[in-house]
C-alpha cells in the first residue's frame, strides 16, 4: 500500500520481491548495530536483564546489594556448605522461618539451586546467556559458549559481593562432588542426622530408612539393595548396582 505496489501488475511480484528483501536486509544491519552496542556495553560492565534478584537490585546498568536480602543469601550458602545440608533442606528451613524468595513466594529447591550457582553473589559477572539465533524467527537458545558471534561476557570482581571467594569456591566444589554421587546413581541428602553419614559395606552406597510407620519399627537399609535389589551387576549408564548386602 506504501509503496503503490500493484501484484495484479506484471511487474508487481518482481517489485514486491524486490522491496522485501531490502527491508530484510536493513533489518539485519539493524539487528547487528542493536547487537553490537548491546556488547560493548557488557563488555564495559553494564548489567542487563537483571532488574530484581534475591540480594541485588539494578539501576542504570549497576547491581547494588540489599542487605536483608543479602543475609538470606549467606545463610543459603553457609547451610550447603558448612552445615552440608542440601537444598531441599534449605528451601525448607527458609520456608519454615516465614522468609520469601525475591518474587514473595515460597522456597522451592530449584531456587536454592540457583542461588549457589549465581556468581554475582561473589562478584563476578556472567552475561549473554541467551541469544536469538537469528533476527527472522528471533528463537532464543541457551548460550553455551560454543557461538564465535554470541561469546559469554564475564567479569570478575565486577561488582561487590555477597560472599568471599572462599566460600564460593567451597560451594561450587560440593556442587560438583555431590552431582557425581547423583550421576552414580547415588544420592546426597541431609534430612536425618545420619543422612550421608551411614554407608554399605559391600558397595559403598549410603543408607536410608527402611519406611516403616512407626520409629520402633524402623531401620537403615542399603539404598542400593532396595532399589536395585539384590543382584550386583553393570546398568546400561556403566554404574555399579545391586548388592546382596543384608
């Protein structure tokens, strides 16, 4: 209608064609000049898409700390890694004390999870973990790392953290060695005084209560031998299972 384009005309379809891939290829010069300022100002520090998280706030492109927020967050890591408590524990005790997440609702383990996996919480700065994989279909994708033209932006000691490096690294370690345990087929807990405490003689899994009702009735049973019963062998993942332990 614009551009006074007639497709009854025998040259219609041609200009139309024409006028539509120019539009599409100033689009594109469009999206990488919107793309291209967008990193540089990462690259400088200025945050993006974080306008609210538990124990940061953003303005103008700068994380400042809430400090009764911030607290959460170290008992958070303080619970994970010196009380070795998981964080289906965690989410429970924070939840039991009245305390909401930053959105105001109830603690759930994910979002504990998340917490010891942001690394603003030290100090660093990880951005553009998203990205459109092009500007037609505009489909967003986890960023990886792997993309030359959407690289992961990180800086360290980019802003003051919540807490010390130390501390991090402590809980970054124990994420790790406690994803191992789980990818074995093993699980970590900490729901009784005795969670991940008690372990099978024969293969090394821990011991959980055996599920009876009533606390006279119960007793520690091999994780292993109750899951996988009694029959040691080699699952298709190359994991050890089974034990005739009684």
């Amino acid at each position: 209608m614009t551009d006074g384009i007639d497709t009854r005309d025998k040259d219609g379809e041609l200009r139309l064609t024409i006028m539509a891939s120019i539009a599409q290829e100033e689009s594109r010069k469009v999206s990488e000049r919107v793309k291209w300022e967008i990193r540089r100002k990462m690259e400088n520090g200025w945050v993006y898409g974080y306008s609210r998280m538990l124990g940061f706030r953003t303005e103008n492109g700068v994380l400042k700390i809430v400090p009764e927020e911030a607290e959460i967050v170290k008992r958070i890591f303080n619970s994970y890694v010196y009380e070795s408590k998981g964080c289906h524990t965690i989410a429970n005790e924070l939840n039991a004390a009245g305390l909401l997440s930053v959105n105001g609702k109830m603690w759930r383990e994910d979002g504990v999870c998340r917490i010891l996996k942001n690394d603003k919480d030290v100090g660093d700065l990880t951005q553009w973990k998203h990205y459109s994989t092009d500007f037609l279909t505009k489909k967003v994708v986890q960023n990886n790392g792997d993309n030359p033209d959407a690289p992961l932006i990180t800086l360290q000691d980019h802003n003051e953290g919540i807490v010390s490096r130390e501390l991090w690294d402590m809980a970054q370690k124990q994420i790790f060695e406690r994803g191992q345990l789980a990818r074995q087929g093993k699980k970590y807990s900490k729901h009784y005084w005795y969670s991940s405490k008690v372990f099978c003689g024969k293969c090394g899994y821990s011991y959980n209560v055996s599920g009876k009702n009533t606390k006279i009735k119960r007793s520690l049973r091999c994780v292993n031998r109750s899951k996988y019963g009694n029959n040691h062998r080699i699952d298709a993942n190359g994991a050890e299972v089974g034990c005739d332990n009684k």
